[in-house]
C-alpha cells in the first residue's frame, strides 16, 4: 500500500487518509511530488550551463547565493525539447538531502489525494523506467502521476550533479 506522508482527516465520524501534493505539467500529463519535499516555485531564470554535464542537466542557477542545479524533465523523461515559455516554471525539491531544481512545463495546484485513491505503478516493461514513479492517483477524474523525488535521479546520478 502506498504510504506518504499522510494525514487524517476526521469527516463525521469517518477517517480519510489523505496527502497533499504539488501538481505540475509536462507535456499532456498531471505529475504530483508531495508538498513537503517542494522547497519553492520559481519563475524562469538565467541558467549557467555546466560542461561535460548529464544532457538534461541544464546548469545552475544562484538562488540566495546557493548554487542550485536544475535538471530538465522533458529530457529525463525522454519527452521531445521545447522552448521554455512564459508559464515554464523550476521547481526546487529536496532529493536525497540537496536541492535540485526541476524545470516543468508549469505548475498546477496544490491537491489532496485520499491515499486510497492511489494505485501501485503498473510496470509496462523493461523498456520503460517507472522506479521514480510511487503510484497513480485520481483526482476529480484525472490520473496524477505521483513522483517519488528521491528516485528521479539515481544515487549515481546524484553524486554527478553533486561533483559538478
């Protein structure tokens, strides 16, 4: 069963097991992280690139005087490029205890989805990586992809962006 950080919530006698989640797009798709790992939303900004970087790494960018690198989803998730555009936001998460900036597509909203209403990935195949993906939540008829932040980027991968 899937088990973030969730809250109770006390209805009339009833117990609905929930959690809250930053909803953003990429692409046609609702992707979720939960709330607690997002550290701030961001607009757009100057972008230092990084040589001999990870291809969707973009750069870095100074926020407060704190070097923060920031990965482009579209590219991690093998997604065809785009130019950013004006609702193109970066999204300053905690993974694995460092902050990385994930540009998307924009963001959406804040939403509580009852944990029940969360399934397990389903696996497609070997093809295709679903590790970073917790599970599948539906939210007023709309399938949420819900990430798992920690796993977006493997130990490797963080220990790369971490040298640059």
């Amino acid at each position: 069963m899937y088990e973030p950080s969730a809250k109770s919530t006390v209805l009339e006698n009833e117990t609905l097991e929930s959690a809250q989640y930053v909803t953003f797009v990429i692409g046609a798709e609702v992707y979720g992280v939960p709330v607690l790992k997002v550290q701030e939303i961001i607009g757009m900004t100057q972008i230092t690139h990084v040589p001999n970087s990870l291809p969707y790494m973009k750069g870095v960018i100074n926020l407060r005087g704190t070097v923060v690198p920031v990965v482009d989803m579209r590219i991690k998730f093998r997604m065809e490029e785009r130019a950013y555009e004006v609702n193109t936001v970066i999204l300053i998460v905690e993974v694995r205890g460092i902050n990385i900036g994930m540009i998307v597509d924009a963001v959406s909203d804040v939403v509580e989805i009852p944990i029940k209403g969360i399934q397990d990935t389903p696996h497609f195949s070997a093809k295709i990586e679903t590790d970073f993906i917790s599970g599948i939540g539906n939210r007023d008829d709309q399938l949420v992809i819900i990430l798992d932040v920690d796993r977006i980027l493997s130990q490797d991968e963080v220990e790369s962006i971490e040298r640059k």
